[in-house]
C-alpha cells in the first residue's frame, strides 16, 4: 500500500470508532476496512504490517480502534462465518489458517489480555465458523447462500430446518353457533346445557302466555249490575 492508502484506511478506522452508527456494515461498509480486514486484523492483534509506516505503527488508539472494529462488526450477532473470519469467498486454505489463528488469538480466554472485553461465546464462533469453512463443498454453499436475497437467505441456509418463507394467512373461524356438531354427537356436558337452556325458555314463554290469558279473562268478565227493587216497592202496600 501507498503511504496515501494507508492514511485513508488509518483515519477510516479511527472515524469509525468515534462514530460507528454511521456505517451500514451488512453492505460491507466503510469499504476501505473490509477491502484490508486482514491489516486491520494485523492491527488488531498487535503485529508486524508489511508496509505500515513507522509513525503510524505507533499512532495513538490505533490497536484500540481495529479491535473495535474486529469486536462490533466481525463478531456482531448473526454475522456469517466469512465476515467472522474476514475472508472473501474465493479465499484461499492458507489465509483460513492465518486469519482464525488471528481471531483465536485475540478472542479465546487464555490469550485474550488482562482488560479486554469480548463477547463470552467469541472463541466458540470462531470455532465455529472454522469447522463451517473446512471443506470446498461448505464454502460453496455459503457463498451460495450470501448471493441469496436477504428474505430468502434462511431457506438456503446450509444446515437450516426448512421452513415456510411466509406465515400462513389468518382465516377468521366462523362462529361456534354455526359450527356442526362433532362426530359422536355434542358431549354430555355440552347436552345438558342445552337442554337446560331450553327448559328456561320454555318456561319462560309458559308464563308469559298465562299472564296474557289472565289479563284477558278480567277484560272479557262483564261487571256485576246493582239488584233492581223496583217490583218489590209496586207490591208494597202505600
């Protein structure tokens, strides 16, 4: 690299410590960290750089901010084996070596140094990622799966149970009133409220009809007329 390239991934690694909501790492972005992720890894792990200038070797927060970035983008929750290795799809059998002894180096707890802070399963991922990467017919069908469109990444996911890519719509049930009945007939309990049920609305109208019989007997009763005297005042001496 060119004292110019190095300058520009230098200050893109510090910019992106002070301000990592800036990025949108699921495109591989800031681009000149993840076209050199294997110097920034160099960096991470405190070792040699081929072509570093001196002054920078040296430059304050450096290591800070390649760690930074190796622990919130390389090590991100969901990240695929190959952004956890840092490695291109078409790596090569020597780079997968290099770069998970670089990240075991950094990551497992009887390397990690005094005061560092990285996720408690990183070491396991990086295993992980390593056994999932270990033969061309794997990487194959990572990469495949990478090339997928994001909603149907997880169909093709190797190793993945399959699974509809899309919930099954919502039918709404009819109401209970016009399900049939189940074979077999409705339960016992299920019977007797029913029956009850129409007991009480039977006796219910019962009533009623008595009570409408009632009032109309009292309206249809003529009423009683006053006894007439009057044959009984003629027959009567004066």
């Amino acid at each position: 690299m060119s004292p110019p390239e190095w300058r520009r991934l230098l200050l893109t690694l510090l910019e992106f410590e002070r301000a990592p909501g800036r990025s949108p790492v699921a495109l591989r972005e800031p681009r000149p960290l993840f076209e050199h992720i294997h110097r920034v890894m160099l960096l991470a792990s405190d070792r040699p750089v081929q072509d570093l200038p001196a002054a920078a070797a040296h430059a304050p927060g450096l290591r800070r901010a390649a760690r930074f970035f190796v622990r919130t983008v390389m090590l991100r929750p969901g990240a695929d084996p190959f952004t956890l290795l840092g490695l291109q799809p078409d790596f090569e059998a020597a780079q997968l070596r290099e770069h998970y002894r670089l990240m075991i180096r950094l990551t497992h707890p009887d390397f990690a140094a005094a005061g560092e802070s990285w996720p408690a399963d990183a070491a396991m991922r990086v295993n992980l990622a390593k056994d999932l990467l270990a033969t061309p017919e794997k990487r194959a069908e990572w990469a495949a799966a990478l090339r997928t469109p994001a909603h149907l990444r997880w169909a093709q996911r190797p190793g993945a149970r399959p699974r509809p890519l899309l919930a099954a719509p919502l039918v709404p049930r009819p109401s209970l009133p016009h399900e049939p009945p189940p074979r077999g007939g409705w339960p016992a309990g299920a019977r007797l409220v029913l029956l009850g049920m129409g007991a009480a609305v039977l006796a219910g109208a019962y009533l009623l009809m008595g009570a409408r019989d009632d009032d109309g007997a009292r309206t249809a009763q003529p009423e009683a007329s006053a006894p007439d005297n009057s044959a009984e005042r003629e027959a009567r001496p004066p």
